[in-house]
C-alpha cells in the first residue's frame, strides 16, 4: 500500500505549514486567548486558504477533497495549536453534504465554504457523557415547519457559531436539525475552555429548525467520527511539535556542566515519546483511511484510533513535562499549552476509557489470536 503523499496533498500541507509558522505564532494565539479563545478573522484566513471547503463539493464552492486532506491539514493545525475550531467545520460540511437535502445544501454548503457561516455540532448533554444514543432535546413539527427545544453543553465556540448541527428525538427517534444562532428561542453563553479555546451552552426554547436527517443516529455517528479522525490528526500534529521542543530543551539544558540530552535514562524516555508518536501516526493514517467505510467497519475504527491516539497523547504530554521540570507547566512556556491541548484532545469526542470499551463490545466470536 502507497502511504506517500500526492503532491496536491503535498502543497496542501505546505501552504498550511507557512501559514502556521507566519500567521499564527505564539503571541498571537495568546492574544485571542485573552480575547476570548476565538478570532474570526483567523476563521477567515483559515477560509481564504480554502479549509473551510475541504469536503464541499466544487458544486458548492468548496474543494470537493476527501479525509487524507483533511488529516493533512488538521495535523498542521495541531502543530501550531489553533484555537479555531476547523474540525467542527469538516462535521458540517461532512454531514449537510452526505444526508442533507438538495435545498438544505444549497443554502448552506455554499456559506460554509465561503467562511462566511460558522456551523457547529452542539451533541452533548447532561447526563449522557459520550453515549450519542442518549437525547433529551426534542422537536416537534406543526404546520410543515420543525421546531426544537433542549439543553446543549461544551458546544464549540457556541455564542460565536453562526448556526447549530443539533441532535433532537422527533417522532419518538433521534433527528438531526440544523438551528440558526440568530433564530428566534436561541440562547447562548460562552466561556475559555482548559486549553483557551471556547465552547459555551445552547438553549433553545421551540426554536424554528431544518431537518437535515430523519435517521439523526447514523447522521450523529458519521458527525462524531469524522471529529474524531480529525481529533486524532490534530494530535498528532500537536504531539510531534511536543516532542521536538521537548528535544530542543534536554540539548540545552544542563546539568553537572552536560546538556541533559546525555542522560541515557532521559534518552529512552524520549525514545518512548517517539515510539508512541509513530504509534499514534499509523493509527490516525488508519483513521483517515476508513472514514468512508461502511457504518460498522468505520465505527469500530476509530474506536480503535482513539484508544491509542488518547494513550500517545497522554503518554507524551506527561513525559514532556517531566522532563521539562518546573516550566513544563507554566503558562508563559508554550509547551504547556501543547500539554493542555493534547488533555483536552483526549477526552474529546470519547475518552480512552470510553473507546476501549466501544472496541471491547464491537469484538466478533472470532477475535484474537485463535482466530
């Protein structure tokens, strides 16, 4: 199988890297953390270089590309840490285009490619920590238009979202709507997330809606995976930049007159950091590569993924701070904002212990090694 790159793909990355190294430095992203821990003009710049309109279609506007692009860019981003939330464009975009109507996609598509409409997956609630089979949101149709009234928690940058993916019961089975922020019944808060992004809660008291799905569980599931394959290639972009300025500092550190990068001790521990990392590479690759399988095939791995991307995250992010000592964890170093990033990352969309157990009941009679 041919893992390298296609030199579309190649210059994808490149473009992304030089905008990540020029436009969005260490100052910077602490200034919009201190703003709020979202820019919309970084959204825009993130538009301009056609992100946005990764996986819509040319019909559209967008770029018609697929998930290794995707994976590719995400893991630039995840180097340079960025606070906007891009993954949660590729849900959208990723999900009104594969389920939504003609219309649904005509009005839509076409602004989330632009930059001009920030569409957001506003999943979680209290009480039903990663299961996507728990809803509590309902809607109700009256006269041929939808209404939905519920409760959304850590939505992503919610009260600067320009319109909600949101996940309802209608006729006694989950639906998912699409819920714009400036409709009528909408209420949002926002607040700094642990790494200084934002996230915030959404109220919605029979709030005019669109149907996008009927079937809002597969529509949720392929929503959720997506995110995840995201998540993982994110943190690995994050990871291997921890591990290098980990590198960097053991050169330049000294103890006993010696740089620490001597130690044979320290040596193997970041000998694990890059087997982890590496580990965590295949793995996203894998990802990427089955987000368009069938539902069951595709559900499982990134099960999987997540297991091990969220082993490598933790695993890398700790050891990174152990051997940096004391700055490892002070705000004015940028390694630990990498730390912060790669511990919000793991719990995102699932946590380790959430997706070893999805991998745990998706195992046939048949798995392991008699098999």
């Amino acid at each position: 199988m041919d893992f390298d790159f296609s030199d579309d793909q190649v210059a994808l990355r490149d473009a992304v890297q030089k905008w990540v190294e020029k436009g969005y430095g260490f100052e910077r992203r602490r200034t919009i953390v201190e703003a709020g821990g979202f820019d919309r003009a970084v959204y825009t710049e993130l538009a301009e270089l056609g992100l946005a309109g990764l996986y819509v279609d040319e019909a559209h506007g967008g770029l018609g590309m697929g998930p290794v692009e995707a994976m590719v860019v995400m893991e630039e981003l995840g180097r340079g840490i960025v606070l906007e939330p891009l993954a949660q464009t590729l849900i959208a975009s990723g999900v009104i285009g594969a389920y939504g109507a003609d219309d649904v996609k005509a009005a839509w598509l076409p602004r989330i490619a632009s930059g001009e409409a920030l569409v957001v997956l506003a999943l979680q609630e209290r009480g039903a920590r990663y299961r996507l089979d728990r809803v509590a949101a309902t809607a109700s149709q009256a006269g041929g238009a939808w209404t939905v009234s519920g409760e959304k928690h850590l939505v992503a940058a919610a009260d600067r979202a320009d319109a909600f993916l949101v996940p309802a019961v209608a006729n006694g089975q989950p639906a998912l709507f699409l819920v714009e922020a400036s409709a009528k019944g909408v209420t949002t808060t926002g607040h700094l997330t642990q790494d200084g992004s934002r996230a915030g809660n959404l109220s919605m008291d029979k709030a005019p809606a669109v149907l996008v799905c009927a079937d809002g569980q597969a529509a949720l599931e392929h929503a959720v995976d997506i995110g995840i394959a995201a998540t993982c290639a994110e943190g690995v972009g994050a990871m291997e930049q921890t591990l290098a300025l980990t590198v960097d500092y053991m050169n330049t550190r000294k103890q006993f007159g010696v740089a620490i990068a001597t130690f044979q001790a320290l040596r193997h521990r970041v000998a694990d950091m890059k087997m982890q990392l590496e580990l965590a590479r295949s793995m996203s690759y894998y990802a990427s590569l089955k987000l368009n399988a069938p539902a069951a095939e595709r559900r499982a791995a990134m099960a999987r993924a997540k297991v091990q991307l969220g082993n490598a995250m933790r695993f890398i992010g700790q050891q990174s701070v152990q051997l940096h000592g004391g700055i490892g964890v002070t705000d004015e170093y940028i390694g630990s904002h990498y730390f912060k990033k790669l511990t919000q990352l793991e719990m995102s969309f699932g946590d380790t212990l959430h997706h070893l157990g999805e991998v745990s009941s998706r195992m046939q009679d048949t798995a392991g090694v008699f098999a």
